[in-house]
C-alpha cells in the first residue's frame, strides 16, 4: 500500500515538474506565443513576449481576441477562419496605435489553437526597400533602355538584366548566350571592329573600355548599342571576368544622324546661297549693263536707223531676260513662304500645247540658236483633252524646262507635248520636255531641283541663269499634286517629265 501511494506521488511530482518547466518555456520564449480558445476566439493565455510586442498587459489580452488586434479584422477573420497550414505575414496594432509587421504560425487541437508570432517589422521593411529599389532599378533601366552583363570566361557565356534581354531580343525573357553568339548578333559591317576591340582590351589587360556598334535582333531590327565595360584578373593576369553595362543608344544616334544631316545641309544651303548671290548679282548686271550700253549707242548722233532698230531688239531682249529672273525670285518666295496661289481650271491641253510655239520660238531666236528645231508632241487622234490644273503654273513649268533645254542643247532637236495612257478606266497624261543637249550625269540627278544648283559640265562653257528654274518647277508640281522627274543619257540629251493626279477627261 505504502509503496503504492509513494509511486502516485511520485508520478504527481514528475507531472508537476514538468508543467513547470514547460510554464517555464512558455513564460520566457523570446517569440511571442499567446493561446486561442476555439469556442469563444478568446485569448486563454499569453506569454510575456506577447504582451510586450502588443503592449497589453497578459490581464488585458485576456479580455481580448485576434481581431482586436488586426489592422483588418474582416481579413483576418477570414484567415483565420480558412485554418492556414502554413505561417502568414499580417499588419498588426499595438495598444499604443503603432502598426507592426507580424509573422503568424497557428496550430489547431480540439479544444484551442496555438499562434507563434514574431516582430518582422523591420525585415519587412528592409526586405520591400529592397524590392522596390530593385523595381525602381528595373524601371529605371526601362526607361533608360540600359542593362547589366557579366561575361565569365570558364563558362563561355554572358548574362544580363531584363533590360538586356529587352535590347537583344525585343522582349523580356532570360538572357544567357555564349560569345559566339555575341557575335552573331552583331551587324556583320561592325563584327571585325568588336572582334578587335575585344582581343586589344585583353591582351593589353585593360581594366575598361567603351564600344559603340550595331546589333541586328532575332526580329531583324537594327539597334545601335554603347557598351561600357570592366575587366578584372587575378594575381596572374588571367582573365577572371568582364562585366558592365549595354545601352540602346538608337533613337539618341538617328537623331545625331539627322544633327549631322541637318548640319551639313545648312552648310550646303549656305553655300549655295553665296553661290546664288554672287550669280544673281551677276545675272543683274549683264542685262542691266547691256541696257545701258545698248541706251549709250542709240543716243549717240552717228547711229543709223537699222543700228538703232537692232539696239532697241537687244534692249528688249536683256529686259525680258532682267524680267524673268525677277520673277523667278517673287515666285520661290511665294513658294518658299506657302503665299502661292493654284487656281484649278478645266484646261483644254492641246489648245494650251498650240499657243506656246510662237514664244517658245522667240525664246530660241533670242538665245541665238534659231538653227535648232523645236516640236510640240500632242495626241491628234483626241478631239479634246482636259486636264484641271492652273494653267498660268504649267505654263510657267514648260517654259522654265524649255528654256532649259535650250541653254544646254546646241545641235539637233527640243520637243515639247504630252503623252496620254490609261489604266483601270481611268487617264493619266504625262508632260515632257526632251531635247539633245549635253545631257546629266547619273550622280547629278538627284541634286539638280535643289534652290541655287547649276549644272554644267567643265568643258563647257558656263550658262546664264540663278539656278532657280528647276526649283521652282518641281515646287510647282508638287503644289499641283503632282512629280517631275529627269532620265538623261550624259552626251545624248535629256527629257524631263512631270504628271498631275487631278482629274482627265477626253473627247
């Protein structure tokens, strides 16, 4: 019986010291853990560490439940009512309005559940500085369409940033290839130049180097890429890795491109314009001085009537020639300062095509060349042909291309007219102006409907003229709605061609 009674006691006592070591574990544990009744949501108990995170008294928590102390108590209702297995982050309140961070781990038993809390206030707040740096990292490489790369040479291969990826591939994705394919993604006009560059920043144990080149991507897309880069080694000189970063510097080289372009353009108009200053000044001159000497003669006592008849053609002559580059320059103001007016009408084109030989006639007698041959080309089979357009602007087209031809064509024959084709019932005319002159050089084409340009080969003589007829020809076809062009065999002459898209209609 003794012995009986001694080993229940002693079954009490080791019961005893447990619970007191386990009360003990509980009331020093340096995380907080507070007990949950599952009937009432109470808290049954609460450890030291629990009341000092919240700021309760364990007295106070008693009274209280979960919800009291979320920042949202309907999601953590909710929480808590989907039973997690797992540990979940939630804002908490303290007693004195302070809002933490918390991590909660619950364990369920039938009559209670435990929670495990501990303050993950300021490794949340590291942790989410850290993810939006690192977004505003990404957001700045976006924006600034630049990335990192690391090149290790025991693995042969690079990887880099988003943003690289974003460069080479025209998309995000995971960026890892070799060196060969490096190279592959370079535009083959700039391979050998990376090639190298590459091998003298090795072999001369550079610590930095700076490329610029071009990439073609997967989708064909030309990309010009500014490269900087760092390299380091080891005690040896062996070559451990490179690494820096790679910019899309397109947009940035088109509009240093278009600089250049526009530079050089400037340069180019300014010469051009002290060219066209100087001829025009001459141009002025000639027919201003033959005027006045030509005046001189017919006031003089010993001039002849026949002298004198042929004095006042000349002065006519040098005044039409003074007239029309004064009217050359009104007009490219107008154009140049959008002030000149088209006035479409119903323009009956072989009427129009007749009335210009007899001062296209004048114009080769004036220039002394009555012995070359001038033709008007029509459609006879046509009855009337109509084209809306302002008659006054063609006319001033055929005559600026007419006389054109005639400065520059010596021997043989210049034809003028017009040319009528139809495709998908609907007629389109095409106006020339050929003749058998010295003809253009293919290199000079582009060039000769710019202001102030002059053409003229060096074995011949130079012409009179601004370089302002052709300008103002094709600006009037364009106004018109409508393209000039030139085909020109040098040595065999040239004809130069122009259309308007304005109706046509045939009789």
């Amino acid at each position: 019986m003794i012995s009986l009674l001694s080993g229940v006691f002693l079954k009490r006592l080791l019961a005893g010291y447990s619970f007191n070591r386990y009360k003990e574990v509980f009331d020093q544990a340096g995380y907080a853990i507070m007990l949950v009744d599952n009937a009432t949501n109470r808290f049954i108990k609460v450890n030291k560490a629990a009341a000092e995170l919240f700021g309760y008294t364990a007295e106070e928590l008693q009274k209280m439940t979960p919800l009291d102390l979320a920042t949202e108590p309907e999601e953590a209702r909710r929480i808590i009512g989907e039973k997690p297995e797992d540990s979940f982050i939630r804002p908490s309140r303290r007693k004195d309005g302070k809002i933490i961070t918390v991590k909660v781990q619950i364990r369920y038993s039938e009559r209670f559940h435990v929670s495990l809390i501990s303050d993950v206030t300021e490794e949340y707040r590291i942790r989410h500085a850290l993810e939006l740096n690192e977004e505003r990292l990404k957001e700045a490489q976006r924006m600034g369409r630049f990335g990192w790369w690391e090149f290790r040479p025991e693995t042969n291969r690079y990887i880099g940033s988003e943003e690289i990826s974003r460069i080479f591939n025209d998309e995000v994705a995971n960026l890892s290839f070799t060196y060969q394919d490096n190279i592959s993604f370079t535009h083959p006009e700039d391979r050998s130049y990376l090639i190298s560059a590459l091998e003298d920043a090795i072999e001369n144990k550079k610590e930095s180097y700076s490329l610029t080149y071009r990439i073609i991507t997967p989708k064909g897309n030309v990309k010009a890429i500014a490269v900087n880069s760092n390299i380091r080694y080891d005690e040896n000189g062996r070559l451990l890795y490179r690494y820096g970063t790679c910019q899309d510097i397109t947009d940035t080289q088109r509009i240093m491109d278009d600089l250049i372009a526009a530079r050089r353009q400037a340069e180019e108009s300014d010469r051009l314009k002290t060219t066209f200053l100087a001829n025009f000044s001459h141009e002025i001159r000639t027919p201003l001085n033959a005027m006045l000497g030509f005046l001189n003669i017919l006031t003089s006592m010993d001039t002849t009537e026949a002298e004198k008849e042929e004095m006042v053609k000349l002065i006519e002559i040098n005044s039409q020639r003074l007239l029309r580059l004064i009217n050359d320059m009104i007009d490219m103001s107008r154009i140049e300062s959008n002030s000149m007016e088209i006035k479409y009408t119903n323009v009956e084109i072989n009427g129009f095509i007749a009335s210009m030989g007899s001062s296209l006639s004048y114009d080769l007698e004036a220039a002394g060349k009555k012995h070359i041959k001038i033709t008007s080309v029509i459609d006879n089979s046509k009855a009337a042909v109509y084209q809306y357009i302002d008659e006054l602007r063609m006319s001033q087209i055929f005559n600026n291309l007419v006389s054109n031809a005639i400065k520059f064509t010596d021997e043989g024959e210049i034809k003028y007219g017009y040319k009528v084709a139809k495709s998908e019932n609907r007629y389109t005319i095409t106006y020339f102006v050929s003749d058998t002159g010295q003809g253009i050089r293919p290199d000079r084409l582009e060039d000769i409907f710019l202001p102030f340009v002059q053409y003229w080969k060096e074995d011949v003589p130079k012409v009179q003229g601004a370089g302002l007829g052709l300008a103002i020809c094709k600006r009037l076809t364009e106004l018109m709605k409508g393209r000039i062009w030139v085909e020109s065999v040098p040595g065999k002459g040239s004809s130069f061609l122009f259309s308007f898209s304005t109706p046509v209609m045939i009789e």
